[in-house]
C-alpha cells in the first residue's frame, strides 16, 4: 500500500523513498527514476544518499491525489518500484 501525505499547493516539501532497511550489504543504488503525475512540479533534481531518494515537489490542485512513483536499480542488478500518494488541500 503507498503511503499517503497531505501537501498544501503552496508548499515546496521533500519527500523520501528509503530503501535501506532492503539493500543488502554493501549494495547500492545503480539508478533511479521519479515519475511524478502532472499537476505537480519537481522543481529540482532528486538526491540519493545511502539507499535514501529524496525528490522536492511543489505544485497542485486541492482536492487532487497525486501518485509519485520511484524506481531504482542496485549494484546487485535488482529493481524495486515504489509509489507515494500526494494529497493535495489547503490547510
């Protein structure tokens, strides 16, 4: 199940995908991809940083749901997809 995060169109937040309870020893993260839904920006480029990739998002339509999906390959040659829900609203 994607976790869910409440975003005010305002805001300019980071959000992070945390792999690295699931990478294995001395495994890393190869690539990544960020698939964000229109309707939101990424206004800057993400980060990663031992098996944490972090993406800033802004933007949005209150009363919109947002997925933003991020898929990754290890140095083991392994691949995971996960994708967060962003619900936006003015607080």
């Amino acid at each position: 199940m994607a976790q869910v995060f409440n975003k005010d169109p305002d805001a300019v937040l980071d959000y992070a995908f945390d792999w690295s309870s699931w990478l294995a020893t001395s495994e890393t993260i190869s690539t990544r991809t960020i698939t964000v839904q229109s309707g939101l920006t990424q206004p800057s480029t993400d980060t990663e940083s031992s098996g944490v990739v972090t993406v800033w998002l802004s933007g949005g339509t209150p009363g919109t749901d947002y997925d933003v999906a991020c898929k990754i390959e290890t140095s083991a040659s392994r691949t995971d997809e996960r994708t967060i829900t962003i619900k936006c609203k003015n607080r």
